[in-house]
C-alpha cells in the first residue's frame, strides 16, 4: 500500500503500523532509527501511536530535531 511520510510517497505491506514506516523511512534515508522514536503526526496534526494500523494513503509526518527528516 501507499503511505505518505513527511510528504514523500513510499510502499509497504498491508497491515504495517507506524513503526514500521518509520523503520521504512530511516532505511531510505541511511540513518538509524533512534532508540526513542519520534512523535508522529498524521494529516491532521494528530499524534498518532507507534503500534497504530494504517491504511491506504494515510500521510505521516515526523516530528524530529533534525532537518533533513
């Protein structure tokens, strides 16, 4: 399925939580994923959990201290 994470499309499993996008979009980005995950918001500025289910077209954003993420 299609998810959006912080505006940039990706593809990953049916079923995958928002941990697993996170593990997904560090990956693409060669950085490790930090021991304490980041907050995470969906469309609407909503904390989302990290073992939340999502669905197709669900757009994530990552609230780092970092820039480029």
């Amino acid at each position: 399925m299609k998810i959006f994470c912080n505006d940039e499309e990706m593809t990953i499993f049916y079923g995958a939580t928002v941990k697993d996008v996170l593990r997904a979009y560090y990956v693409k980005h060669s950085k490790k994923l930090p021991a304490i995950l980041p907050i995470v918001n969906d469309a609407y500025g909503n904390n989302v959990a990290h073992d939340g289910e999502l669905t197709e077209g669900n757009h994530l954003y990552i609230k780092s201290k970092e820039k480029h993420l």
